[in-house]
C-alpha cells in the first residue's frame, strides 16, 4: 500500500511539473507577441506574393531560429520555396451583336492563356434563370468544362460584382494548367437579355511566381522515420475594399492564431526533449488562395512516413461548446480525437466532434491533402463559422481575440499530443480517397 502510495503521489507530482513547465514556456506574453505581430498592419495582410508575406515569413523564420529548430531534411533554410504562374488579364474586349460591352459589366473566369479568342465556333450562348438563385446556377455554369458567353439578368448586379471583384484579381495556377488546350473560359455579361452573335478575345501576362513554406523539424530519436506534424497557414487575404478607414484584413483569427499555435508547440515540444518521432513544424502559404502550400508539401513527403497531423485554423474565440472546448474535423475517420481526449483525462479542456459537417471542413483546409492520402490529418479550431462576424474582413484583428481560449487551446494540444509524439500511440489511418 505504501508503494502505491508514493507512486501516486510521484505520478501527481510529475502532473503538476509538466503543468508548471507548460505554463512557464507557453505563456500569455509570449503568445501575444506572436500574434500582434503576424497580424500587425504592417504584415499587410500577409497576401501571397506580396511584401507582407515575405515580412511574416522572416518573422517564423526568426522564432524558429531562436527556438532551435533544424530546416526539413534536404532543405538548407527554413523556407520551403517552390513555383507556381499567376495569370493577370491585361485584355478584354467583349461584342454582342456588334455592340462593345463595357468592362464592368463582364466577368470572366477560366483564362490561363496568353491569348483567347471566342466565337461561335467554339462557344455557346447561355443565359440564367433569373428566378433561381444565383450562385448555384453560377457554380454550375464553372463546373460544364465548356466556353460559354453567359448572360445575367439585372437582379444579380450585386451578386455578380461581388464574384467579378474575385475573379478580376490574378490567378494562380500550375504549370501543367498554363496554356492547357481543355482549360474553359466562361464569360458572364450583366444586363444583356439576348444575343445571336458574339466575339470575345483576352489577352493574359504569365509570371513565374515564387512560394515558400516556413518549416522546421525536432527529429526524433527511436522513431525518427516517423513524422507528426503540426501546421498553420500564414497567408491572409490582403488589402481589401476600405471599411470606416480600414483596409487591411489582418487575418488575426485566420490564421495567425494557428500559425501561433504552431509556432509555441514548437518551443514547449523543444523544451521537452522527450519526443521519440520526428515533429515537423510548418506554416503554409497560398491556403487562400487553393492550397498550394499543403499541397506541395505533401508532395515532398512519404505519406506512410505521417503518423499525425495537427492542422490549427482559428483558434481565436470559443467555440459553440463553450470555454475549454475545441472541434476536431473528421473526427470518425480516425482515432485521432480520442487519443487526444485520453490523454487531457482529469483536466477540464474537452475536444468534440466537427458541429459543421455541412460546410465540408475536413477537405476545406491544410490537412485535407495528407488527409486524402490516408493520413490521420486533422484540423483543430474553435471558430463559430456560421456566426462569425468577422471571417475574411478587415476586422479580423487581434481586439476580436481571447487570447486566454487561445492560450488553453495550445496548452490542451500540447498535453493531448503527447503519447503520440513519444511514440505510444499511433492514430488509426484515414481510408484513401479514389
């Protein structure tokens, strides 16, 4: 009895140790300083290809230098740099009927060469129905891989001014997908009931853009060919249209809260020296934008070599479960989320299933492409998506956070990732997609 005794209390002991070291390396100061500063106005807004990036992207590398934490293997930095093309229109003249169309009544979507000319040889006319909604017919009419001069009632100026501000902007695209010849241009003209005859021709600038992931590793000791990661994306959205004086969209929630996380699970993990499998720490860019980042880091890796992936989103307020709590996406496609809730037993932080299956999440951010590839790739958030007031504006700023959810929603990953990053758990695989 004795010795169940003192072994108790040496087990209590060392609960209240860890508990100690957490609060001392994950510390409401230091998570400040991260956040303030990625969604400071002077990141811009962190959007791709921009200067404000490039700031951002010097800041992790700083914290991870400072951390000490080594580049991915076969990388000499920390930045993961790697290509894509941004397609920006310097062109575009529309006739129906022999009539010029004025520019800010047409939008186009689909261009990914340097020269398009549409006729009737090679494109249909449609038009919507003006008495259905309009962003499914709209979806739909992205979705038929046909040229078409697509023709949009006045009911839906608002609506189609709102896609042509997304859709003026410059694509980003592959290399496979420049100059493909089954790329589909569809071309919506607002305020044109009719048509019999049409010419449409644009004329595309291509640029070879640079991208870089900030990635960083702890390796490993008696597993170190098996890899956890955890991740966030460091890109927002930019300079937008001015709101009351304000047009940067901060993009403190999105995602810098995550790109913090991540940044601070590096530091508490590097203090514990106790990991037995590799841990990557890594903040995307371009997830705004399609992803890029994710995906190309997927590329570099061997898929059966992930054990986990912790993909942080919007940590930024409480969630609909309440203080403590945080949602796991896909949380039945693995055993991801119940090893995690295991190890956070006796404390007052709860993990729960996604709340929003109808928004598709699980295959909307990071972790989606491990994820497809049968990896236990999860995203962790807090964010009440369907209230959320705040989402891609320029009020996404550190004065909407709690900063304490953020601080219990890193401690609780912290302590629920243990038995996975010292190797004596090993989440179930999610089935591959087809």
């Amino acid at each position: 009895m004795k010795k169940i005794f003192f072994l108790t209390l040496a087990g209590m002991a060392s609960l209240q140790l860890s508990a100690q070291n957490i609060d001392k390396i994950i510390t409401r100061e230091y998570t400040d300083h991260l956040i303030k500063t990625l969604s400071s106005d002077e990141m811009q807004g962190r959007a791709t290809f921009t200067p404000g990036i490039d700031k951002a992207a010097t800041f992790i590398e700083s914290e991870f230098k400072k951390i000490g934490l080594q580049p991915l293997t076969g990388e000499k930095t920390f930045r993961q740099t790697f290509n894509k093309y941004q397609v920006a229109n310097q062109s575009t003249s529309v006739k129906i009927d022999g009539q010029e169309i004025a520019l800010e009544n047409i939008m186009v979507t689909g261009v990914t060469t340097e020269s398009v000319t549409l006729d009737k040889s090679n494109t249909t006319i449609v038009k919507l129905d003006p008495e259905k909604p309009f962003v499914a017919q709209f979806r739909t009419m992205l979705n038929t891989n046909k040229n078409q001069i697509v023709l949009v009632d006045n009911k839906f100026a608002d609506l189609f001014n709102r896609y042509k501000d997304h859709f003026s902007k410059p694509t980003t695209v592959d290399e496979k997908d420049v100059n493909a010849t089954n790329s589909a241009v569809q071309v919506f003209i607002l305020g044109k009931d009719a048509a019999t005859d049409f010419s449409a021709t644009f004329k595309s600038k291509v640029t070879q853009m640079p991208l870089f992931n900030v990635a960083g590793m702890i390796p490993g000791k008696s597993k170190s060919k098996e890899l956890v990661v955890f991740s966030g994306h460091y890109d927002h959205l930019g300079v937008m249209k001015s709101v009351e004086g304000d047009s940067i969209a901060n993009g403190a929630d999105d995602d810098a809260s995550g790109t913090t996380a991540m940044i601070a699970l590096a530091k508490y993990y590097k203090a514990q020296k106790n990991n037995e499998r590799t841990l990557i720490f890594v903040a995307f860019t371009a997830e705004e934008i399609g992803g890029f980042g994710a995906r190309y880091f997927s590329e570099k890796l061997n898929p059966d070599d992930v054990v986990a992936m912790f993909n942080i989103e919007m940590i930024g307020k409480d969630s609909k479960f309440g203080k403590n709590t945080a949602f796991i996406t896909g949380y039945d496609k693995s055993d991801f989320g119940k090893i995690l809730q295991k190890n956070l037993a006796g404390t007052e932080f709860t993990f729960h299933p996604d709340p929003y299956i109808k928004e598709n999440l699980f295959y909307r951010s990071d972790n989606a492409t491990l994820a497809a590839l049968g990896v236990p790739a999860h995203t962790i958030s807090t964010d009440q998506i369907d209230v959320d007031k705040f989402y891609h504006t320029v009020k996404d700023e550190y004065s909407t956070l709690d900063v304490e959810n953020i601080l219990s929603t890193i401690k609780a990953i912290a302590k629920s990732a243990t038995s996975i990053v010292n190797g004596t758990d090993t989440p179930t695989r999610i089935p591959k997609l087809k």
